[in-house]
C-alpha cells in the first residue's frame, strides 16, 4: 500500500488575528516579506517555546513554515503547507519543508509534533486529502468580493486636456513619447479626472493654465504629463494670473509658443 504523507495548513492565515496575511499584502502577486503578530504573550507562544533550547528551534522553524506559505502566488496562498500552495498540492513533508528553509528535519518535524496540538493549534494536520473539508477544497477562505465595475469612460473635458497637452508636448518636441489612449482609472485619463472632479477645477481655466504651462520657457520642460500638470495646478494658475512682472512683457509666446497657445483658444 502506498505511503501517504500528511497534509499540513497553518490556522488562520487570513485570520486579522493571526496578523499573518493584511492589507495590501493581499494584493501582491509574489511576496518579498511576510508580517506576524508581535505579541509574545499567548498560550500557544508559551507553549511553542516550553522549553528555552527547543523552543527557541521551535520558533524558528514556524517562522520558515510561514515563509513558505508566504511565498506562494496570489491566487493560491492560503496558509497551505503543499509545493503548489493549494490543498491538493504534493504534501510538504518536514524533509522538504527543511531543504527550503535550511534547518534540520528533526527540528522542523519537531516544530510540526508541537504547532500541531491543541493547546498551541497554530497549524492543522489533515492525514489525507479526504480528511479535508469540502469547503477548503473549493479554494482559499476569503470571502469573495463583488467583481469591479467597469471604469466609466473618459468625460469629453478630461479627453480634451490629455489631448491638448499631447499636442503642446509634441509641438515642442516632435519626438517625445505621449500616451496614445487614455482611461479614466489608469495614468493621465485618471489624472485628469481627478483634477476636475476631485480637485473641482474648472475645464475652460484649466485649458487656460494648460495654454501657459506649454508655453512658458520654464514649464514647458517641466510639465511632461497630466500628473505633474495636476500636481502643479495651484503654482501655474498663480504665475497665469500674476502676469507680467514690475511691468515687463512676457515672454511666455512668443515664436512658435506664441503659435502653440493659438490651439487652445477654442476651449470646449
């Protein structure tokens, strides 16, 4: 009869108890670092640690199981202890989970003996895959969420201003590299939606500030995005209105600026 190696799970990984899957590490593809509880005060710490020798070994092989877990892909990582992180993976028996972690089998088997148990129960032990509920089989045990909305397109305003500064741009550098579509919940599209809903700018004077921000000596190298065009709204709409300074003329258009400001006249 073929020998079957038990399937092991830590308790809890999605548990806000247990500290050990939080929020935005929920999101990340492949983990770089894993978070724990930092209390050292509860029972199954003291008893994990019952002895100073073992229990510090103990401790440290719990921390390489969670690793472990931790290192599995988004869609799978589920606190299963399996070579593909699901809970029909090959088992990760205390051999191969010590060659990942580079400690001793005796002392991961050790720490698998102790997390099993009741009073500790840090880590489930199920013998076959047929002792596994049903449920845990379907998947992981985060509730699952409503799928996301489609973005909404792009509103005409914030279209136009992705648009004329593409042409602001590219008429003072033909071969800059722009956006060549825009949405409205990814990179310019979404910058210039915030700028006039969130920021509650006005579209007719932000093509105005946008007219002096690719005309201007100064801006015009400055500002190479929505973003920064956003980021800058408060400086360049108070250096448009300030004017000229002590009476000197502007040389904001002049040449070809001054043929460039001609195609933001017409503000929708």
């Amino acid at each position: 009869m073929a020998r079957t190696d038990p399937i092991y799970r830590i308790r809890g990984w999605w548990d806000k108890s247990h500290y050990l899957e939080i929020g935005k590490s929920s999101e990340v593809v492949s983990k770089h670092y894993q978070t724990f509880k930092i209390r050292q005060d509860g029972g199954g710490y003291i008893e994990l640690l019952d002895d100073c020798e073992g229990g510090e070994r103990r401790y440290a092989n719990w921390i390489a199981a969670c690793m472990i877990a931790g290192s599995q892909a988004k869609e799978v990582r589920n606190g299963w202890l399996t070579e593909d992180g699901t809970a029909t993976g090959r088992p990760l028996t205390a051999r191969r989970m010590s060659r990942k972690a580079r400690t001793t089998v005796e002392g991961m088997q050790d720490m698998l003996d102790h997390a099993t148990k009741p009073e500790i129960d840090w880590i489930v032990k199920y013998d076959s895959a047929q002792d596994i509920p049903e449920e845990l089989l379907k998947g992981c045990e985060v509730p699952a969420e409503d799928e996301p909305d489609e973005p909404e397109p792009l509103s005409k305003d914030a279209l136009d201003l992705c648009e004329k500064l593409v042409k602001g741009m590219k008429r003072n550098d033909p071969k800059c590299k722009v956006p060549t579509a825009f949405r409205s919940d990814k990179g310019w599209g979404m910058a210039a939606r915030l700028l006039l809903t969130r920021d509650g700018r006005d579209h007719k004077e932000a093509v105005d500030v946008l007219r002096f921000a690719v005309t201007s000596d100064f801006w015009r190298s400055n500002i190479l995005s929505i973003k920064k065009f956003r980021k800058q709204y408060p400086t360049l709409l108070l250096q448009m209105k300030r004017g000229p300074i002590n009476g000197k003329a502007s040389k904001q258009a002049t040449g070809q600026n001054a043929e460039a400001a001609d195609e933001y006249k017409n503000a929708k």
